[in-house]
C-alpha cells in the first residue's frame, strides 16, 4: 500500500509537474512538497486536497490520498438516479430530450453507457444481442464487428482519434478496467501503421444506413464543479449532423 507522499509524487509525475512547479501553484513552499513526498510531514486533510485540486485528481483518487493519510474520504459515491442527485438527474434527462431528434447519451469514466434518449434506438436495431446487455459498452457497441462497426464509413479514423482519446483519458486518471477495454479494442495494429487524423475536432463519424450516408460529429459536456464521484465521472455524449442530409435523416425518424 503507498503512503499519502507516494501517491502525491506519483500523480506530480504523472503531471509533469517538479516540486517547486507544484509548490508555486499550491501556494507551498518547495521544502513542504518534499517533505509531504517523502513522508517526513504528515500533511492536514486540507493540504492534501490542496494539493491534489493543484494536481488535477479525480475525486475518487482524492479520497484515496485520504485514506492512505489515515483521514476519512470526503467525496461520496451515490446513483445518478437515486433521490439524493435527482437534480442532476433530472437536468441530464432534460439535455438528452432537448437534444432530439438527434443522438445523445451518457457514459461514466469506463464508457459504459449510464442513459440515452430516443433517437439512438435506430442505431441499435441490428446490434448483437448480447452487446446490448447492461452494462452495455459504447466502445464495444461501436468498434465490436456485430455492433455498429460495419457500419461505420471511417472506422479506421474513428478506431485512432478514440485511441488518443481514451489515451489521455487513462493518462488524466489510470483506470485497470479502461486500460484492459483499450488494450482489447484500441491497441494499434499493422492496419493503423502511420495512419493519423490531423484534427479531432473536425472528423465526423460516417455511418452507412440502408446506403444513405450520415455524417455526425460530437461534444462531451461535463458537470463543471462535482462534489460527488458519480456527477465527477460521467459525461454527456452529443451527436450533431454536418450537413442537411443528415439532419433530414434524424428529422424524419422523429416524424415517423
């Protein structure tokens, strides 16, 4: 098990930060950093989020520096749907029906899908049976080849900017299951040999419906100031059309 320093140096590692870079932005001085690291100081629970919210930690790590300091966690871990974040359920469900009739959904930190609205029904029609059991995947529904990948135009650009993503993403916040579902699904092969995307944020997703094709790109929406794990670790997946062939597409499917 890591002391509380351990853990501390290892996400100013992970954030290539040096003590005194880190003592600056906490405002510290570079002696207290080293000493907390090393374990030579016992640090308050307010210093050790201090230092933490300087380090960008997850608050699910957060109560794990904590509690290897020997404090109770402070950060609580509850349902979306249960009473106690019925607000904030309540204001993912309006996002998602807003958002008709185009494509929108709610993943948590492993990409499992939490909610959806109803236009992603038709993109499900013809998924394997056995992909659509809770907790259903996004990323396996989509890369799986009984899932949505032969359906998508461009999978080899999608399979690399979600690689990257899911990259920085296990970069940002280490998680074994993530890294074992990008090892599975996402580790470059000879296919992906020198293949690159020269903006993430431009490439559409191109599926292929009935030889119609659509192109969508997306936004991710985060809660801004979580206090609780769950709101921390989710995000709302939205799916726009680039053109207006595309748009008719969705417009119609909700007319129907």
């Amino acid at each position: 098990m890591y002391t509380v320093g351990e853990l501390l140096r290892q996400w100013r590692h992970r954030r290539r930060l040096s003590q005194l870079d880190l003592a600056i932005a906490a405002d510290v001085s570079a002696r207290h950093v080293s000493l907390v690291e090393t374990g030579k100081s016992n640090p308050s629970p307010d210093m050790i989020l201090r230092l933490a919210d300087q380090l960008e930690v997850p608050l699910r790590e957060r109560n794990r520096l904590l509690l290897a300091a020997g404090f109770a966690p402070r950060y609580t871990e509850r349902p979306l749907g249960g009473d106690a974040l019925s607000a904030a359920w309540g204001a993912v469900e309006r996002v998602l029906r807003a958002h008709e009739p185009y494509p929108a959904l709610v993943i948590d930190r492993r990409w499992n899908i939490v909610m959806t609205n109803r236009a992603l029904g038709p993109f499900l029609a013809d998924v394997a049976p056995d992909l659509l059991r809770p907790p259903i995947n996004m990323l396996r529904l989509g890369l799986d080849p009984r899932g949505l990948a032969p359906r998508i135009v461009n999978l080899a650009e999608m399979r690399v900017v979600l690689r990257a993503r899911i990259a920085r993403q296990l970069a940002t916040a280490p998680d074994p299951e993530l890294a074992a579902l990008y090892e599975e699904l996402l580790a470059p092969g000879s296919e992906d040999a020198g293949r690159a995307v020269e903006s993430e944020v431009v490439i559409p997703m191109i599926f292929n419906f009935g030889g119609r094709e659509l192109r969508l790109f997306s936004t991710t929406t985060t809660f801004g100031t979580p206090m609780d794990i769950t709101l921390d670790e989710v995000a709302i997946e939205s799916y726009y059309p680039e053109d207006e062939e595309s748009a008719d597409y969705f417009r119609s499917l909700a007319g129907a």
